[in-house]
C-alpha cells in the first residue's frame, strides 16, 4: 500500500484543511493569551491592578459569580492575579505549541510522521482551550456582560465583547483537541 493510499484512509479529504483550518484558529488564540500573559508579566502593578479591577467589577457585586468572588478571590487577589497570569501564558503556549504540531502533522513524512507524544500533546492542548474559555466567561461575567443584543450603540463597534467571543473559538478547540486525542490514543 502506498503512502498516499493510507492517508486517505486515515482522513477524509477534508481532513487537513479541516485540521490545518483549526489549527491556525487555534495558534491565533494562544499567540492572544501568551501576549496576554506576558504583558501581565511585565507590569509590576498588575497584582494591585488586578485586585482594583476585582473589587469595582459590576459582577464581584451583583451577578451570578458575585458569592465565589467575595468568598474566594477578593480575600486571595494576588494569588489569583498570579493564577490568572500564568494560566494565560502557559495554557496559551500550549495552543501554540500543539498548533505548529498540528500543521507539521499535515507535511509528508519524515517532518510530518506520527510520534507517540501526540495524544499527550492534545489532551494538554484539550485542558488548555477549556481553561482559556472558562477563565474568558468568568472575566466577561465578572465585567458585568450581558448576552449580545441588538443595539443602535453597536452601530460602529462589536455587539460581543472579546472576552465573550474567545469562549466559544476556546472551548470548539477544546473539543476538537479532545477528539484528536481520542482518535489518536486509538491508533
């Protein structure tokens, strides 16, 4: 059999624009949070800043997740400042890391033969997206957001905040990771 007869049976035909689509998808959000994070790491004020941020957010008052904020964050803000940094920088290096792995995979081999670390690479990757995405909610509903709407004030602006808007792109990458991960931890 040759090398191209067990690449189309181990992918549909669209399976590596499909996969190569997602990926980049993918690296664009993580190059988002290791910015993110890195800008947290080179502000010497962000722990204060963050604690500011926290406690005259509309949603550490009223809202769905106002009881875990006063309960939790608002007494440990600096460790949470410190959570909140290194989730962004290290879960978004693994995007990026498991991206440019995903596009290498859509090269011929040798540069794109299969390795036993990929399955671990995506469940990493799985974990990561959903972290991004959870953490993206909790500050769009920390910031007081409401579901998006019609509005005349959105006439020249985003009716989605981008907070909100990275929860979907993060947890859709999540899944799309974890059935990597599935279909690779069974071949």
């Amino acid at each position: 059999m040759t090398g191209r007869a067990i690449a189309s049976e181990r992918l549909p035909r669209s399976g590596n624009v499909a996969l190569a689509s997602g990926a980049l998808i993918q690296l664009a959000l993580g190059v988002e949070f290791v910015l993110a994070g890195l800008s947290k790491v080179v502000d010497p004020d962000f722990p204060l800043q963050f604690r500011t941020f926290v406690t005259a957010s509309p949603g550490a008052v009223d809202g769905p997740l106002s009881g875990l904020i006063q309960l939790f964050v608002a007494p440990n803000t600096g460790f949470i400042a410190l959570l909140a940094m290194w989730t962004e920088l290290l879960a978004g290096t693994a995007l990026v890391v498991t991206a440019v792995e995903v596009l290498r995979r859509r090269l011929a081999s040798p540069i794109g033969a299969e390795h036993r670390y990929e399955p671990l690479m995506a469940l990493v990757s799985t974990v990561a997206a959903f972290a991004l995405g959870c953490m993206s909610l909790a500050i769009y509903m920390l910031e007081g957001g409401r579901f998006p709407r019609v509005d005349a004030g959105f006439a020249f602006t985003s009716p989605i905040a981008i907070e909100l808007f990275v929860v979907p792109l993060a947890l859709a990458i999540a899944l799309l990771e974890f059935g990597r991960y599935w279909a690779l931890r069974h071949t």
